[in-house]
C-alpha cells in the first residue's frame, strides 16, 4: 500500500524531478548559481530561475517551485540545493 502511495505521488509530481534537475545543473555550474544570486527580492528570484529552467526546456509551474519552496521551508522534501534554499530564506 505504501509503495503504491508512493508512485502515486511520483506520478502525479514530475515538477519535483525537473526542479531537481535544474538545482543539480545549478550546483555544477558556479556561474549561474552567482547570477541566481544577484536577485535583490523573491518576484526577480523566482522570475529568474523560472528563466532558468525554461532556456533548459525544464518544465514546471511558478506554481510548482513555489510548493517545493514551502514544503521544503517545512522540512519536508527536499528537492532544491542547500545553496538555493539559502537564497531563498534571504528573499522569501
């Protein structure tokens, strides 16, 4: 029943897995991390690495980051880099 569960959530959640594709490309990449990190507030942020995503033809909603930020922020699934999350406690 568990593991059923389980796929269920995998199944109906593919945004996770794009989100964390893009946070493991930023974490490879210095460079976008530090033009991420030039954001001064949350709407340039998310706008950002929206952009990021996109030009990567990753695909998830404002919408979706948006419940990994706060699921995250609850302690729960963590899909987004450490370093990211930093970002994102200095602008949400």
């Amino acid at each position: 029943m568990l593991e059923k569960a389980m796929q269920r959530d995998a199944e109906s959640r593919i945004f996770e897995k794009e989100i964390k594709k893009l946070g493991e490309i930023l974490m490879a990449d210095p460079a976008l991390l530090g033009k991420l990190d030039t954001t001064p507030d949350k709407s340039a942020f998310i706008d950002m690495y929206m952009a990021m995503a996109k030009e990567r033809g990753l695909k998830f909603t404002r919408d979706d980051l948006l419940i990994a930020v706060q699921e995250q922020k609850q302690g729960q699934d963590w899909i987004l880099p450490k370093k990211v999350i930093r970002m994102i406690a200095d602008r949400f």
